[in-house]
C-alpha cells in the first residue's frame, strides 16, 4: 500500500500561498508602513475580538469533545480556552491602543454586530464540527497557521517607525505558539492518517475553504464591510 503525504505537507503550499495573498492585501501593507485607515483597523480588531475568535474557540472545544483521547482532547482544549481568553485581553489592550492613536473606538459601546464575512466564516467553522472531527480540525488549521506565517512576515517587514509598529510587535505571538501549532499540526497529522479517504478529502478541503476565508475577512476589514440596512 502506498503511504499517505502528511496532511501537513500537502496543505503547505496552499497556506503559504494563502499567507502570501493577505501579507499583499492593503490591509497589511497599510499596517507595515503606517498607511493603514485607523477604522480598517477598529474594524478587524471588533470582528475579531467579539465575534471571530470566539466562535474559533468554540470550534476547539467542539473538536475536543469529539477527540477520542485525552491527549488531543487536552491539545484541543488548551488551544479553546486560550482563543476564549485571548478576546477579552485584545479588546482591553485595543483600548489602550485606540486612546493612544485617536482611533474611533469607544469601549463602552458594546460590540458591533457580525458582518457578513465573519458571520459566514463564524458559521462555516460552527458547520465543520457538526459535520465530523476530521472536517472541524480541516476547518481549524489555517487560522491558526495563517496567523503565524502572515505575523511573521509582518515583523520582519514592518516599519519600525510607523504609528502601527507597537501593534505589529505585540501581535507577534512567539516561539511558544510556534510550538504549540506545531503540536497541532501533528495531531492533524494523526487524525487524517487514521480517517478514511473520504473524511480525509474533506479535511483538505474544508482548510482550502477556510484559507479563502481568512482572506475574506481582511479584505471585509478594509472596506469596512456592513450590512446594507
């Protein structure tokens, strides 16, 4: 019998390419050199903070509870509770931000409502896994991987005078995540070995879908995408 790529090798090329398209997005040019619309940025950091990154968490938690061990369970887990945690810290630390640059940004107005892209996104991630444990971890693994890939060429290209540079260092997440997504990406790995072809093909592609996704939502943040009425 032949033996199987990893499912990590066989989605490289389509997150680094992936990767590469949002690093080129205005969005993130506007945020390496300073140019970037202060309400682009109040604009992914509320969807993100309120409505993104909560329904991720949620995602994690389903995919533990579906995890037939209590290593992956606990992988899955963490990574749950550390998206849960992490909105609460980036809406406070916005704040500050926000005061710091004269953003439109008021803490006490409550969260905006789910725009269209994040509503979409927000249910594709809730779909994937209701559908099966191979299907939500498909769905999870860009978010986490974009993440890394799309803030570490962020740092090394950003330019350390611009009003944004303080927000482009803080958003690097480090070496600890660096580790923790390549714990991920392994229990990727085994999930797909041991799934059948089937679920297999729908682990890569659900990730195709949600690489599209995340380019999505940027690009919804610099037209300050809304509903129409």
């Amino acid at each position: 019998m032949a033996t199987r790529t990893s499912v990590r090798a066989e989605l490289t090329g389509t997150v680094t390419d992936g990767a590469r398209r949002i690093s080129e997005h205005p969005y993130y040019r506007g945020l390496r050199d300073g140019t970037l619309p202060g309400a682009a940025l109040v604009h992914f950091t509320l969807q993100d903070s309120c409505h993104l990154l909560p329904s991720y968490g949620r995602a994690h938690a389903r995919c533990a509870a579906l995890a037939r061990d209590s290593r992956r369970a606990a992988l899955l887990s963490r990574m749950a509770a550390g998206s849960l945690e992490d909105c609460t810290a980036r809406l406070t630390g916005f704040g500050e931000t926000a005061e710091r640059l004269g953003l439109p940004y008021a803490a006490d107005a409550g969260p905006p409502p789910a725009a269209p892209a994040t509503l979409s996104y927000a249910s594709f991630l809730g779909d994937s896994c209701a559908a099966s444990l191979a299907a939500g971890i498909g769905a999870l693994i860009p978010s986490a991987w974009l993440y890394l890939l799309v803030t570490d060429e962020l740092l090394d290209h950003h330019d350390p005078a611009s009003r944004y540079a303080p927000e482009v260092r803080k958003a690097h997440p480090g070496d600890f995540y660096r580790g923790m997504l390549d714990e991920f990406l392994d229990l990727a790995d085994e999930i797909a070995a041991e799934s059948s072809s089937a679920d297999r093909r729908e682990l890569v592609r659900r990730a195709g879908h949600a690489v599209r996704y995340e380019w999505a939502f940027v690009d919804a943040a610099w037209r300050l995408e809304s509903w129409p009425f």
